[in-house]
C-alpha cells in the first residue's frame, strides 16, 4: 500500500514505500556498512605495517582489500548518494508527492540488501571470501574455478548481480520522477543542480550498469557452468573483462562524484548568500561529465599493451573531461566570491569537498599521460588518487549532505561542537593517511602486497607505511564522533524549525520533517531555486522558489 495517506510509524518503517522512509533505510544501512569497511580498512594498513605480527597472511590480505573496496563502493557511497538521498530528497526538491514508482524504490532496498547480506556471508564460505580485487580480473577470477576459493568467487558474483539490478530500479524509478512529477512551473533549468546531478546519475546508471551485469553474468557462466568467455586455459580472452568492466568502471566514478558535486552545490548558495554563480553553465558541465565518462575507459589499460595511436586517443579524451570538472570548480570559488560566508557545519564539509576533489582532479591528470600511467599503474599513487577522489570528495559531500538536510529529516540541527570536531579530525587524518601514500608509490611501491619489507627496495618506505596505518587509526577513530553526534543529535539536537539555513530550495517549503504526501497542496514555481540575491536573504519567506508558500 502506498503510505501517502496514512502517518508514518516506526514500525511500518521497513514496509513503508513511502520515498522518505525508503531513502532512510539506504542512509541507516549504508552507514553501517561504511563501519564494516572502515574495519576491513584498518586489517589491511594493520598488516601492511606490522607484517611479522602475520594478522592477515597473504590469503587473508586479498580477501580484505578486495572486501573493502568492493563493500566502500556498491554498499556505501554509491547506495548512501543514489538510494538515500536521491530517494529523500529529489522528489521534495521538484514538489512531488513522491516518486514515480513508490514499490520499485522499496524494492530495491531489499536487493542491496540482500547483495550485502550474501557478500558479507562469502567470508564463511570454503576458501573464504574473493581475493581477486573489486576489479575481479581475469584470469585472477576465472582460476578461481581450479582452486577452494571457488565458492567465494562465485557469490562475489552473485551479490554483485542482485546489487546492480537493484541499483538500476532505483536509477530508473529517479529518472522517471524528475522527467514526469515535477510541480507546475518547475522546468528543467529550474530545478535545483542537486536533482540535475541524480538525474544525470541516473541516465550513467541505466547505460553503464548493464554492461556490468552482462559481464558479472559471462564471469559467472565461466566459473560454474564451464563456459569459456574469459578463461585463458580454455581459448577464452581476460582482456574482454577488462574493456566490460571499465567501460562500467569509469562512470561508476561519475556515478559517486556527480551527486556530491550536487551537495556542494546547493550548500554554497546558501551559506555564501550569493546565487549559484554560472547555473547553466554548471548543469552543462555535468551533463558532458556524463558523456564523456564513456568514452575514457581505456586509460585504465594502459599498461595492456593497447596501440599507441589508441593510447593516444583515450589520453586526449581524459584530458579533455578535465575540462568541465575545472568548469565546475571555477563556478564554485566564483559563488564564494564576495560572499557572506558562514562556517557552519555544512559549508566546512563542502569547501573540504572543493579542496580534496581538486587534489584528487589533479593527480588524475598524471595518469591521463600515458608514459607517466606506465610508470605510476598499479603503484600507491593510484590509491592515494582514488581515495582523494571518493573519500576527500563523495564521503565529505555525504557528510555535508547529512548536516545540512538533518533539519529536514529530523526536525534539529546536528551538534556544531561535536560536528566541528569530528570534520577537523576526519580532513587532518585523511590528508595524513593519504597524501604520503603519493610518495610511496612515486618510490615504486606496488599495489596488493601484504608486506612492502619483502621487496629490498620498498625497505626504506616502512616507517612511512607505519605513520600511514597511524593515521588511518586516528581516522577511523574520528568516525566514531560522528556516530555520537549523530545519536546525540536525533535525541536532544537544538530545534530546527521549517527553514533553519533560510534556503531556496523547495524542500525547505514543506514541515520538518515532512508528512506523507510532502506537501499541504502542490506548490506552484515562478522562479529558479537560486535567483535570489544576498540583500533578500533577511527576508525568509522569498527565498522559496515557490511565490506562494504551500503549507
């Protein structure tokens, strides 16, 4: 039954396919699986610096880093931006009542459910959980079939196969409600840049997603049912894998980044008080962000042997989508140009975002240089980048995201003190753990070794491998912070009222937190989200982009 007409309860909270209860349940279980990955995280900086302690093994070191990324990126932030706060948000944010297909959202919470449920039970399986990376290469993956890990493998594939297709409803199900239950007046390029980025997100999903699923479908074939796509002994070939995966791979970056990017976004505005500089220009930018993401997966296989002229090729296309993220950036510092800024919690977490997305931007141009990717693929390097990229961008737009809707969801504000202190641990810690992780691999340190002291070269690099796993410590141990804030919070936080960021947007229109339905009548929209100007913004009531107030 569709809850629209009845008040919510907390005990029809996971039956409820009410587009707010179903986001809720993506943000309470993806957070805690971001725990689960923080842990797999520490095991492995563990093991990389007290190696003769053998916490791990060289079995039980693949089996971690290939649990952590795979659990960080289809149970954490992917679920956290697309499934919690598409589903939360966006319809709010475009005056619908809800979403399009209220069931199919519902839906595909209990796939990505499921798909963690069965990855976290692999680790029982004979031979343990997969050992072969999150990048599950052949024909790494595919021996699988020869040796005990088989089982592991193979349910891999299985979780991985329920999670895309759950991820593709919830694409599916956000796509159709912007492009169908938006308010009266609320056209394209009045919707707020936060609902243009799932809608963005959402198209990336439904191309890229499908790849994907055909090739996790062949992996699987390969490994139990003795075809041979992929298998090597058997006249398969592993570098099909490669050109499947990353053809969905590189997206998949878009796919996390492009919703933060949205966060920030609307956060600015806001806390600068100045209207979101270069509006069109931002939308335009992610919408060749997109499309561009499609067509650079081939500086992932440098290292391949590909021809030169196709090297050359896929460099220039890496070099050139370089071009609207630095569009985006600039829009960003010119929102923040001359603005009235307010350091609340939000605002620390999104210039913290601009901050570390720009290291992460900037170390990727590298590796869009083909003798410097040869060099540098498959070191530290690689690491430090795509942590900078998806920890120093999407989870710091994650945690921006949840201060700044906090009011809405709950009613009160997140504590300042605890939340200050837990986003200053988290940005020192994080710059301490991974920007030394640079120098190791410029010093030739190779990815997916359980201990560096093995090698005569890397020798020299430990003590730095040590601080690394000291600081990944202290990192971790920040999050705990944020977990307290966030129960304190719930519990006996300051009271929000409606508006308290005195916001533009038109979820800021509705009570806090929203009823079934969202609003009293559906709002009429006159004007774009962020035409308002810092000598307006005293007054609360025009700052709605909807002239006349629903409730």
């Amino acid at each position: 039954m569709n809850d629209l007409t009845r008040p919510p309860a907390f005990r029809s909270l996971f039956a409820s396919d009410d587009h707010k209860a179903v986001g809720l349940r993506y943000v309470v279980s993806a957070l805690g699986f971001l725990f689960v990955g923080g842990a797999l995280a520490l095991l492995i900086r563990c093991q990389m610096a007290f190696p003769k302690l053998g916490l791990l093994g060289a079995e039980g070191y693949n089996v971690s880093f290939t649990m952590h990324a795979t659990v960080m990126i289809f149970l954490v932030v992917m679920p956290l931006l697309l499934g919690g706060l598409g589903n939360y948000i966006v319809p709010l944010q475009i005056g619908a009542r809800g979403t399009a297909f209220p069931r199919l959202g519902a839906i595909a919470w209990w796939l990505y459910l499921l798909s963690g449920a069965v990855w976290i039970a692999s680790f029982l399986a004979p031979g343990g959980a997969a050992a072969t990376g999150w990048t599950a290469y052949a024909p790494l993956s595919t021996f699988a079939r020869y040796n005990q890990s088989l089982a592991g493998q193979s349910l891999w594939c299985v979780a991985l196969g329920i999670n895309s297709l759950g991820s593709l409803l919830t694409a599916a199900n956000l796509a159709v409600t912007v492009a169908t239950q938006r308010a009266p007046g609320m056209t394209l390029f009045r919707m707020p840049v936060f609902t243009w980025s799932l809608f963005i997100t959402g198209f990336l999903v439904l191309i890229a997603v499908p790849v994907l699923l055909v090739a996790d479908v062949m992996l699987i074939l390969d490994l139990d049912f003795g075809t041979a796509f992929f298998d090597v002994t058997r006249g398969g070939q592993p570098l099909l894998w490669q050109h499947l995966f990353w053809f969905f791979g590189h997206p998949e970056v878009y796919i996390l980044i492009l919703p933060a990017m949205g966060v920030v976004s609307e956060i600015l505005p806001v806390f600068a008080r100045r209207p979101l500089f270069g509006y069109r220009a931002m939308v335009w930018a992610m919408i060749a962000i997109g499309g561009l993401g499609f067509v650079v997966w081939g500086h992932h296989m440098f290292v391949s042997g590909m021809s030169l002229l196709l090297s050359a090729a896929f460099s220039f296309s890496t070099f050139l989508i370089a071009v609207p993220s630095s569009v985006k950036t600039f829009n960003w510092l010119g929102t923040l140009w001359r603005g009235s800024i307010r350091f609340d919690l939000p605002m620390c977490h999104a210039l913290a975002f601009i901050s570390m997305f720009v290291i992460g931007g900037l170390s990727g141009i590298f590796m869009a240089a083909t003798p410097v990717d040869l060099f540098i693929h498959n070191t530290y390097f690689i690491v430090a980048h795509i942590h900078y990229v998806l920890f120093g961008g999407s989870l710091f737009g994650v945690f921006g995201a949840i201060a700044y809707w906090f009011p809405k969801v709950c009613g009160r504000k997140m504590g300042e003190g605890l939340g200050k202190l837990h986003f200053w641990l988290t940005l020192v810690f994080f710059n301490l753990t991974f920007f030394p992780m640079h120098t190791l691999g410029l010093g030739g340190m190779m990815r997916r070794i359980p201990d560096a002291t093995q090698y005569e070269h890397l020798r020299s690099l430990q003590p730095l491998n040590q601080f690394v796993t000291l600081a990944a410590v202290g990192l971790g141990l920040a999050q705990l912070v944020f977990l307290v804030n966030l129960c304190l919070s719930l519990r006996r936080g300051e009271p929000a009222g409606e508006n308290p960021w005195r916001a533009a947007t038109l979820e800021w229109a509705c009570p806090s937190p929203p009823p079934p339905g969202n609003f009293g009548k559906i709002p009429v929209v006159h004007r774009g989200p962020y035409e308002y100007s810092a000598s307006s913004a005293s007054d609360e009531n025009s700052d709605f982009s909807s002239q006349d107030k629903p409730l």
